[in-house]
C-alpha cells in the first residue's frame, strides 16, 4: 500500500516537472527569436546576472585567414585579417563578420566550450571546442569544409 503510494505520488511529479519543462522549453524558443541589441542574436539559457558577485566575460578576438597550411586562405603562420575584437558573455549567441580563427581571453574562460557555427542564429554546421583544450581555434575554414563562420557562442554550465 505504501509503496503504491509512493509510486503514484513519483510518477505525478514527474508528470508536472515534464509539463513545466516544456513550457520553459518553449519560453526559451521565444527568446531566441527575440534580438536585445546589434550584436545579440538570441539569448538560450540566459542567467540573471544581478545577483552575481562576479560577471564572466570572455574577450574574442576573430580573425578571417587562419595558420593552417593547408588553407589556402592563411597567410604564413599566424593568424590574419582580424575582424574585430568582441566582449561576451556566457549563454548567448552572437553574429559576427566571417571568419575562421578565433583568439580568446579572460577570467574563468577555461570553463565549458565555444561554439562557432556556419550560419546565424548558432544554427547550421557548428563546431564545439572545449576551452580546457586551449584559448584558440585556428582552422575554422577546414572544419566547416571551405565554409566560414559567421556566429559563436561561449557556453558556460557553470554561470
């Protein structure tokens, strides 16, 4: 008897937790298509940063020619043609000029990944990079097939 209670009362929250889920699930597709400023393209997962000592911000520098040796698109060894210098933060897409290196700076950055994708809105071929593997990515152009990137993301789990 109380076992069946106590199944009955699991399976009536999980129930209720399924339909919450889905109703933040679809508060958060109506976010995305929702633009703040010029640079915000959507906010996924957006945190309250009011109450928050510390406000992580990563610097992203984009450049358009990478160091690969195979691309035809790099000229020598260093990355080239920057595009811009951009300050983010965690959990948000931005759009960005083409491109197909990134350098990246700044506190706590070594926690969760970048993410650059081929079309806007984070949508399309994207490729994640773990940021405990380093602070740069340099061949974009050969990941994405001769393709560019033209929208990135730095996704943090723990902001």
């Amino acid at each position: 008897m109380i076992k069946s209670v106590i199944l009955s009362t699991l399976v009536a929250s999980s129930v209720f937790a399924f339909n919450g889920q889905n109703a933040q699930n679809a508060q958060n597709r109506t976010l995305q298509a929702i633009g703040k400023n010029s640079v915000s393209e959507s906010n996924f997962n957006e945190m309250h940063y009011g109450h928050s000592r510390r406000r992580s911000q990563m610097t992203v520098e984009l450049f358009r020619t990478g160091s690969g040796q195979i691309d035809p698109l790099a000229v020598g060894k260093a990355v080239s043609n920057p595009q811009g210098t951009f300050n983010i933060r965690p959990n948000k897409c931005y759009s960005a000029p083409q491109f197909a290196a990134v350098k990246m700076r700044g506190s706590n950055i070594s926690k969760g990944a970048f993410m650059a994708c081929t079309q806007s809105g984070c949508t399309g071929l994207c490729y994640t990079y773990p940021m405990s593997q380093g602070s740069s990515i340099n061949e974009l152009w050969n990941i994405f097939g001769s393709r560019w990137a033209v929208s990135y993301s730095w996704i943090s789990p723990y902001f």
